[in-house]
C-alpha cells in the first residue's frame, strides 16, 4: 500500500504501518482474521500474550515515531465504555468514551497523548464481541441520551481501512434511540461509510485549524481542503456532521487563518447539517512541552507564555483565549445554523459569560447538545 499524497485516490495514514503484531490469544478471533486478510500485505508477527513489540533500537521520546509504524492486535481487559476524562474545574459536556485503541498513526506535534501514553505503538483492540455487548447494556440500562465517540485516546478512522470497525459500529448505532456515535478524524478514510445504513444515528467530525498550523503542526494528516470534501461526501450520504476547532493555536496571522478556515468550512459544507462545533484553546500536561520539542524541534508555539490552570494543564492567559475566541466565534456566527451548538471545550463559565454566551449557557451545555443532535434531519 504505498503512501503518496499526490495520487487520485484518498490519502489513507494506515499505509504507513510497516508491520502488525498480534497476542497469540487473538490470533483465531473472526474479527482478526478479517483484519489480517485486508492487511495481508503488511508484514504479520505473532507474539505471546503480554508481551509487546520490540522497539529497543530507538530511545525515548524518538521511538513515538517508530511506534506509529507498528500496530499490535490485542484484547482490551478493561472498560471499554468509560466518561470522558474531565476535570471538575472545567464545564465538561458529559461526553463518553468507546476506547477502540491507543495512539494514532498521524502525527500532531501538540497530541496529548504523547505526555498519557506509556507505549509507543498502535494499539487496537479486537475482542470486539465484548465491545458490542458493553455498549449493548449501557444503552439499554437507562433513558439517558448518549454522545459516544471513539476519537479520545486514537483517531476514529485513520486506520479505517485496515480494521472495518465503522463497518460494524455504524450500523450496530442505526437503530438506538438513546445514544449517537461520534467519528472524530483528521484523515479522509471515510470509504467504508458509503452506503451503511446509519439511521442518523452516527456523526463523522472533523478537527480544524488555522492553514498554517495544519501545514506545520499536523503531520500525516489530510489538509484542510481534503478533509471538508469527505465531510461534504458525508453530508450527502446523510451523516450529521461536527467540527472542532481544538486546540486553537496562537501564532503570526492567527486572525486571519481562523478566518479563511471557517470561511471554506461553510463554502463546503451545508452548514444544516452541523450538530455542534466546539472551541478550545491549546492546553497540555506539562511533560508534553519537553517530548514535543525534543520530536518536534522546529515547532515554535510552545515558546509563548502560560499559565499553569486548575487542571494541571498549561493554557494560554485569560486575555488571549478571551480575545481568540470572541474572533473565531464572531466568524462562526456569521454562517451557523441555528440548529448547531457552539460550545467551549474544558473552560470556565466565567470564559462562558466573558465570550458573550448567556449566564446559565455552560451549565446546560450537555442538553444543548442532545438537542442539537436530535434536531438535524
């Protein structure tokens, strides 16, 4: 599968895995076997239970690149379905998590999961029947609406291709009246999509950003015109759609290339069929600035200032995040349906209210969204 973006066909970030290991007690799962007949082009390494693929030629942080060209096949034996992982000092959205996986294939200088992961390959989880029946029960056990996505802790299609999960997820979700399943993504390996029956119960989303920082920052990814032609091809297949603009990044003409997004954004998309676009400006654990400079050396936007917030998490000061968002939703509104929330991502009411929201707009947050979902066609 070679990897060229200059061809007439989709760039797919799962050609760059050069080899897949599998645990010995995964090897006979259906669901294995299906993946290895589509991948039976990639070399194929069997390995004991509880043990991982040997990566010892490249040290620390650097073998996070090697990793990414590795996929082991392996059981999950936690939680598949778990909150997503908030802070009590932040408004969160009630968001939950399908954990299909660790790590991604792309590479994003400022991916969190740099500074949270203890491993530096691909991780995908294959017991897929325990999948199905964990969410099964948590649908079935309570009235409650659910927004579900698989895109916390890996990229929800990037490896696509290869594994088919969006062929078995997307119509396990048609029929569920509880709950919609969230595709978040920053490839265009949207081919197993097409005609799925989907029953509106499926959202595929996009991560957006300024021009320049998807061209510096984000590496093995789709460029922004490639990603808003799928989520037009989505649309007209008769998905929902999202987008999030996280994590904003200050940089030289940030004004300006938040603007040129957001306005190619709704010359592609029918901004009607948007559920909801959330904004959040770039924050991290403090180990991610010392990986990501020594990965990264030439990325520069670490070197502004911040503050240590009530997360543990570096931010940008109050002042900034305040005056980037009040740009980007200034944009936003121009163009939004009415039908589409527009949120914040991990921030204060006080950032809420500051940014023109109404007093009480981040407490109902988790209804706006439900509603917004449940509102488009």
């Amino acid at each position: 599968m070679p990897c060229k973006k200059n061809t007439t066909k989709p760039y797919d970030p799962a050609c760059h895995i050069q080899r897949i290991y599998v645990h010995e007690g995964c090897q006979d799962l259906p669901y294995t076997r299906e993946i290895l007949e589509r991948a039976k082009h990639i070399p194929t390494e069997i390995i004991a239970d509880n043990t991982v693929p040997d990566l010892q030629e490249t040290p620390y942080p650097h073998n996070l690149n090697a990793g990414k060209h590795h996929l082991l096949l392996c059981r999950n034996k936690g939680h598949f379905f778990k909150p997503c992982p908030g802070t009590k000092e932040y408004r969160c959205c009630d968001y939950q998590v399908l954990n299909i996986g660790m790590n991604c294939p792309m590479d994003c200088v400022y991916c969190i999961l740099q500074a949270y992961l203890n491993n530096p390959w691909l991780s995908f989880f294959v017991n897929i029947d325990d999948l199905l029946d964990e969410l099964e029960l948590a649908l079935g056990s309570t009235s409650q609406f659910w927004r579900i996505g698989t895109g916390e802790f890996t990229d929800s299609m990037a490896l696509d291709s290869l594994t088919g999960l969006s062929k078995i997820l997307v119509p396990f979700m048609a029929d569920k009246k509880t709950g919609v399943l969230e595709l978040k993504t920053k490839s265009v390996s949207i081919g197993n999509l097409q005609d799925l029956h989907h029953g509106g119960r499926t959202i595929v989303s996009w991560s957006l950003n300024s021009p320049s920082i998807m061209a510096r920052e984000e590496f093995r990814t789709a460029s922004l015109e490639e990603r808003l032609t799928a989520a037009a091809q989505c649309a007209d297949w008769g998905y929902k759609l999202a987008f999030h603009f996280d994590p904003i990044i200050y940089h030289d003409g940030w004004q300006e290339g938040y603007s040129n997004t957001i306005a190619k954004l709704f010359a592609s998309v029918p901004a009607d069929k948007i559920a909801w676009i959330s904004l959040g400006a770039l924050r991290y654990l403090p180990a991610l600035r010392t990986i990501a400079q020594a990965r990264f050396p030439r990325s520069h936007f670490f070197h502004e200032e911040f503050i240590l917030g009530l997360d543990n998490k570096y931010r940008y000061f109050r002042g900034l995040r305040v005056e980037m968002y009040q740009h980007i939703l200034s944009e936003l509104r121009r163009h939004v349906s009415s039908q589409t929330c527009v949120y914040f991502c991990m921030e204060s009411d006080e950032i809420w209210q500051e940014c023109g929201f109404p007093a009480g707009a981040a407490k109902n947050l988790p209804e706006d969204l439900d509603k917004a979902v449940q509102s488009i066609p």
